[in-house]
C-alpha cells in the first residue's frame, strides 16, 4: 500500500475532470486518477456539438438559451444554475477555440453554428443555430484539445488507477472529504490519495442498459463510491434515451443529423415528428422525439419484420453536405449495418444515453450531504454530477457545455479550497473497506458469474424502466434488481492474479451498477407524475402540485444489516420562469 | 425513399445467423509464465459481430482471465487497436464476417511496444513521443477577447491529422518503429501536422526543429503500413511527406 499527499486530486479524465485539471493544476498540486487513460473517456464519443449563444450566425442571447434549458428540463431544473450555464457559455466555447479546437468556421472565419433540438428563437418560436462543432466529431475534438493542454500546463496523471472508496471523516458534527483509495490496475497495488479537495468527474451510469450509447466503462463508479459513505444521489430516475442510436447496437447517431435536415421516418415513409411537435417537428427535445417514435412503433407503424424501429432519413441531403457536417456517424452506418446513408435510410432506436441525476452539488461545485450541507473538500462536476441544470431531460449540446462550464467552476473552487484549508486527518485503516470488497471477489468460490448478472440486469432495466414506465413494470424491476444483488454475493471470478485483472474489475463495476440500478428503480416507483424522461403511463401528467422537487436518495444500513434506499425531496429554484405546458 | 438494401439486411437477419469460429490468441500472462503461447477458443457468433464481441463472449463465459482494453465499443477511444490476423486493427471497428471467418482468426498484441498481460501493451512509450512533439497551440502576444478568425480553407489545411484517436495502431505497424522504440512514429508525427499547418499556430519552427533529429521524420521508409492501419482513414504517410516537404521548403 502507498500513501500519496496531494492539495486537490481529480477523479476521471474526460471533459469534465480535463477541464477542473488544467484550472487546479495552476493553483494547486494536483494529480488526476483516471480508470483509463484520458483520451479513452466518453466525452470522445459526443458528436453534435455545443451550445453557446454566440449569434454567429443569426441573433440569439444567453437568455433565450436559459429559458429553452429550463424548458427542455421540464421545470425540474434549477434555475439559478441553468443561467450560470448559458451565460457562462460563451466564454466555454472562446475559452476551447483558444486552446486550439478545430470548430468549423462560417464564411467570415468565425465559429459555425447550426440547430440542434429544443434549442430555439425567443422562447420557442423557431429553431435557432446555438451549436457550435467541429463536424460530428465535437467531443473527440474537446477531449483532445484538453488532453492537449493538460499536457502544456503539466497535469499529472495517474493512469489505469480505479477509485473505490470516498474516504468521509466527520470534523466537528460535520462530513468532511479526507481523500481517496484507488486500486492500480496493473499491479493490484492499493493506493490512498490523502487531498484537502477531491473532485468527482468520472461520468455516467448508462451500462445498466442494455441497448445504449455509453461506454462499456461508464459503470457509475463515483456516484457509487460516494452513495455507499451515506451521500445521497439526486434525480437518479430521470434518464435520457437519445432517440437515435443504431437499431439494436445503441451506437450514437448524432441528432445534428436532424440538425442538418435528417428527417425521422415510419415505415410508411411518413415524417411522423410532425404530428407530435408541429414547430420543432424532428428537433423537438430528446424524450418527446424518443416517446414519439415508440408510440409508431407501438401502434404497428415501427419498420422491419418485427415493426421495432424507425428510419433516419438522409438521403435528400447532399453527398457533401453529408461528408463535411457528418462523416463519423455516416462511416458508422456502412461500417455497423453495411448501409449507404446516401441513398437508404438508417434504422433507428432510442438508445439509453445520459444520466440527469447525480451526486448532488450546488452551482461551485461543493457536493452536498443534504438539501443544503456541504461536504468540505468535495466536488463533482459533468454527468456524475447533478447541479441540476438538465432537470427532467437535458438538451443536446448542453453536456459538452456543462463539463466546461462547471468542470472549470470546480477545478477552481477546489484549488481555492485547498490553497486554505488543512488535510483532514485519513481515518484508521483507510484501506479497509476496498481490501475487504477485492479479497471478498478474489476468494470466492461462489457460482455466479458477472457476465450473467450484468445481462439480467441490463434485459430487466430495458424491460421495465425505459422509455415507457409503469407502477407494474418498475416494481419487476426493483424485484429482480433486489434478487440479483442477493445473487451478486455469490459472484466469483476466474482471474486470481494482481496484474491487469480486468475480470476483478468488471466484478467491481457490476456492483456499482447494481446498487445505482436500484436507486434509479426506487426513485422512478415513487415519482408518480411525468416529467421530461421519467414517463409514467399509469400518471401520464405533470404534477407540479406534488412533484415538482428534486428526489434525494440515501443509502439506509439497518441494524441487520439490511440495505434500503430512503427518499427525501428538495426544493426546485425557480428565478424568472413560471412553469408553463411544455409543447414544441 | 429506397429501401432495398434495408429489405435485404432484415431478411438476412431473420435466419439463425451464428457461425462457429476459432479465435487463436496470443496469450501471456508473467505471473504464471515467461513465455506466450497460443491459445485457440471455438465460439458461436453472429458474422457480423464485432471480433471485440468474440473478445467479450470468451472473456465472459468461458475464460475471465482473457485480458484487453477496450472501452467505446465503436472506434472512437482508441483503446482497442490489436494485431487481428496480422494486420493492425481497432477490434471494435472489424466485423467477423470481414476477416474471413473458415479459418483460425489470429489476434495478438500491437508490436513494438512492451506486451503487459495477453493484449495489454505499455503505452507510455507511444505517449511520451507524442507528448516531445508539443501537441497543443502555442499563440504569441495578446488574446484576442473574442474566437480567434480562422477560414474554412485554412481549418481543412489540417482536417486530417484532427481525427487522429491516438490508437497506436499506425506507429505499431511501423518496420521502422518495430526496429528502433527511439523513432518518434507515425502518430507523433500526425499529431505535429495538426499544428504545424494550424493557421492560428506559431511553434511550426520549433516542432519542425524536433522532428528534424535523427530520431524524426527521416526515419520514414514510406511503407504505408501506417495508412492501411490507421482505422480513422488518415493519410498517415501523406501527412508525414508533408512535414518532410515543410522542413526541406520551410514553408507551411
């Protein structure tokens, strides 16, 4: 075991963490512990691009982008934050073309921008252009460019080291960050990061689906560490399920398709958008286009002998425009389904994409231990986090702006934290609770297997807790969650040595799917409205009455040992919008 | 709205699509032995699978032990680049059906650089040289308060060595880097383009000055082994002529 002393360390390497990294790095010392080596991070797959009120092209302004965030999010969203977002953005985007991002540029050399859905024209009249890309390949272009300066200003990594363990020291009455534990992958090794500032960046929980856009990586690893030492977790019942993904495979089509002029098709050729948002029409916000296109398959209009997916129909446009503003996701298509995006359409399917909720934090950054509490010393940034600017449902663009905006905001607040703050004192055997969780999977003898588990797991949550949700199908899947973790004790490994063992890793990481699993299954059962992702067919309204407040759920050990989620609600902060009916 | 090609892929898949193939991995593991050795696994699968699908299914139900990187699943985080009958590939980028599955399908460690466990290679090599290269834009004098101006021509100059995933899978194909680990590669070099003929940038001089040592461009035998590897479509070679030419003209 080592034990390493740093002023502020940072969990994950992909925007969000990058981004805190280069700002902390030149305020404090600082190390980054990334599972994988950073430009191997999500925020490489994102596409479409940006979003940032920068009227390069037509006439925009930062309050029109607030307002369509806060409505995209089904007034679930915080207000206060939302306008930190849209009005921190543009600096977001100058501050990334600074550091080197390619964008695509418009004629007269500045940024181009181009429409992406839910995104509009004062207050919903139209689609405006407010993302800015670098063809579909805007993440990939973000991830590198960070990693880029993270190289110029000499950020230190340490990389293939996997976080286990928040360590929590209570100081006073009150829940401090004392550091972390980290197991290193290539030799087993454990390692404890005593920091004055922790940040959590290390993304999603999306592989608890089985159709899905996320990383086989992206397995909730923070919000797990920080939910097992009594943390709670906010709005983890609202997921987003990005309307296009390749049928079947759940790989991205980015919706600047759409953006371009991509239409969604039925299998009778109708563009069947129109009748479910008639301005926004294919552009409308993500859970509108992706109940709708469930409501055509549902009603027999679905494509394919078995009528389960739709067409993205990009044959009207160019071979160029498709080759300048699309050339990843249309390689995609030839490479995945042996396709011509020139002239056939592409079946499509929601695909399980983005996790609104998170480890709840305020507008620095500063994770809370309660509706209003902060940790001293934590931080959590991008879609680990939930400040909560995505609300119900995020926009497409806001991500990529989110882990700028507050991957910055908290690599900062860290810094100046530990520039004044003294380390909190490691608790006794700090190591203990790790070293108990790998011996337990490395000894076992029991005679489930991970790959099944994480199968059941991912057919029951597409079952029953996706698009479409009701009282009935949610409480299969909490059953069978519950039945599943019961079997998870009995999980055993092949692979019993210290080097490289991924097998112990996909073991650790099925835990942490599991126990989020359930939190989203328990918060979803007692959400009984709807409202942006979260759809109840059995409560098909918006209850503003009853529902309209943050979910909190905490981690309840009873005296037997028993575990269960207990929830609490919080407040929404609403500023200068009114909740209205959402229509596009 | 055509749809024959759509009509023809669904009636494929409505047949019992699975075919059995032996997937030959080279296995090593120095906790149990200093040598590698061969391993062959039969496995059903559907030809138009993914052999990272064939990694998975054998690392998952048959031999946890199995041990690679891998990550995105669709050739986009570069974590995947392996020797797959030869020839360097991202596994998640190459279908089953593509590789000729009648015979043994040969997968290995990307060479040149230290095998770790199975296809676990060490990469810090390969970033140390792209990290001596000054990867990032390097800009004199005052920020401008708002986006730096840049044409769109001036943006294409360098639109190729943008995509670069940082994979590996060009500098491990590379004879030259095979016989010498001080070679900066193939990679280090795209990545040097990417700046060198950024209109916005002003360290072309510099990075030109690294990539004019003995262990540089120079080295580059034009094998194109480099191109045919790189699953981003880079005209890895291209770009490296086009470094050479900058150094001989001074001009970029």
């Amino acid at each position: 075991m080592k034990i390493h002393k740093y002023d502020t360390v940072i969990v994950g390497a992909g925007g969000a963490g990058m981004r805190a990294a280069i700002e902390a790095t030149k305020r404090s010392r600082t190390a980054v512990l990334t599972k994988l080596y950073p430009t191997r991070s999500h925020t490489g797959a994102a596409q479409g691009g940006m979003a940032a009120a920068l009227a390069n092209v037509e006439e925009d302004n930062w309050e029109w982008h607030t307002f369509d965030t806060v409505k995209g999010g089904d007034y679930l969203v915080d207000q206060d934050a939302a306008e930190i977002l849209a009005k921190e953005a543009i600096d977001a985007v100058l501050d990334l073309e600074k550091m080197g991002l390619p964008f695509n540029r418009t004629p007269n050399g500045t940024i181009d921008q181009r429409r992406f859905g839910g995104h509009s024209r004062n207050h919903g009249e139209a689609p405006v252009r407010r993302s800015c890309y670098a063809a579909d390949r805007t993440g990939h272009m973000i991830l590198q460019t960070l990693y880029q300066n993270c190289v110029k200003e000499g950020v230190e990594f340490f990389n293939e080291f996997y976080v286990l363990d928040q360590l929590i020291v209570e100081v006073d009455g009150v829940k401090h960050s004392a550091g972390v534990v980290a197991y290193e992958l290539a030799t087993g090794e454990i390692h404890i990061f005593q920091a004055k500032a922790v940040i959590y960046a290390s993304g999603g929980t999306g592989k608890f689906f089985k159709v899905t856009s996320n990383a086989h990586t992206l397995t909730g690893d923070g919000q797990a560490a920080c939910y097992r030492r009594g943390l709670p977790l906010e709005d983890m019942e609202f997921f987003q399920f990005h309307p296009t993904g390749i049928w079947r495979m759940g790989i991205l089509l980015t919706e600047g398709a759409r953006g371009e002029g991509g239409i969604l098709r039925n299998k009778d050729g109708e563009r069947f958008m129109e009748k479910y948002a008639p301005v926004m029409k294919d552009l409308a916000s993500r859970d509108v286009v992706s109940r709708s296109i469930y409501t055509e398959i549902r009603e027999g209009r679905g494509c394919g002998p078995e009528g389960d997916h739709v067409y993205l129909d990009l044959t009207h446009l160019p071979p160029e425009q498709l080759d300048a503003k699309l050339p990843d996701i249309t390689e995609f298509a030839r490479t995945y389904l042996g396709i011509e995006p020139y002239t056939d359409p592409i079946p499509i399917q929601p695909t399980a994409h983005y996790a609104m909720g998170g480890i709840p934090t305020n507008v620095e950054g500063e994770v809370l231990s309660d509706n209003t509490t902060v940790v001293p010393g934590l931080y959590a940034a991008g879609e680990v986090a939930c400040v909560s600017v995505h609300g119900a449902n995020r926009l497409g663009t806001n991500s990529l702006l989110d882990i700028n905006v507050f991957g910055k905001r908290s690599g900062i607040a860290a810094a100046e934290y530990s520039a004044k703050a003294d380390f909190v004192e490691l608790p006794e055997a700090p190591e203990s609770l790790v070293i108990a969780q790998i011996e337990k999977l490395r000894n076992s003898t029991g005679s489930e297997r991970v790959a099944d588990l994480r199968r059941e797991l991912q057919e029951t949550m597409d079952a029953n807790v996706m698009v479409f949700r009701t009282e009935q199908t949610i409480k299969t899947a909490v059953e069978k969650i519950a039945e599943l973790r019961e079997r998870y004790e009995n999980v055993s490994i092949q692979d019993k040595g210290k080097r490289f063992n991924t097998d112990l890793l996909e073991a650790i990481e099925l835990g942490n799917l599991l126990e989020l699993a359930e939190v989203m299954a328990v918060s979803a059962l007692a959400r009984k409205e709807s409202r942006g992702g979260h759809y109840r067919e059995d409560y098909p309204n918006r209850d503003d009455v009853n529902f309209m407040r943050h979910t909190m759920a905490y981690r309840e050990v009873g005296e037997d040992g028993s575990e269960t989620v207990r929830l609490d609600y919080k407040p929404v902060v609403q500023t200068r919008y009114q909740p209205m009916e959402r229509k596009y | 709205m055509a749809t024959p090609v759509l009509d023809k892929v669904e009636a494929e898949s409505a047949a019992s699509p699975y075919i059995t193939v032996t997937m030959r991995i080279r296995r090593f593991n120095p906790e149990i032995s200093d040598a590698s050795v061969w391993e062959d696994f039969q496995i059903e699968i559907d030809p138009k699978e993914r052999v990272l699908d064939a990694l998975h299914k054998i690392k998952w139900d048959v031999d946890g032990t199995l041990t690679f990187r891998r990550s995105c699943a669709h050739g986009i985080c570069g974590s995947d680049a392996m020797r797959i009958n030869g020839k360097n590939r991202l596994a998640c980028k190459t279908l089953i059906k593509d590789i000729n599955p009648e015979k043994p399908i040969t997968v290995e460690a990307i060479k040149g650089l230290t095998v770790l466990k199975d296809l676990v290679v060490d990469m810090e090599p390969f970033f140390q040289a792209y990290r001596d290269v000054m990867p990032f834009l390097v800009t004199k004098g005052n920020e401008p308060t708002r986006e730096r101006l840049q044409t769109a021509e001036d943006r294409e100059r360098f639109d190729d060595t943008t995509k670069c995933i940082l994979c590996a899978a060009c500098t491990s194909s590379c004879p030259v880097f095979w016989n010498d680990g001080q070679y900066f590669g193939p990679a280090a070099i795209v990545n040097a383009h990417r700046f060198i003929f950024d209109s916005r940038d002003e360290a072309g001089e510099q990075r030109l000055e690294i990539l004019n040592d003995k262990d540089g461009v120079w080295r580059c035998r034009t094998t194109f082994n480099c191109t045919d590897a790189c699953p981003r479509g880079i005209e890895v070679t291209k770009a490296i002529q086009e470094v050479k030419r900058a150094l001989i003209t001074r001009r970029f």
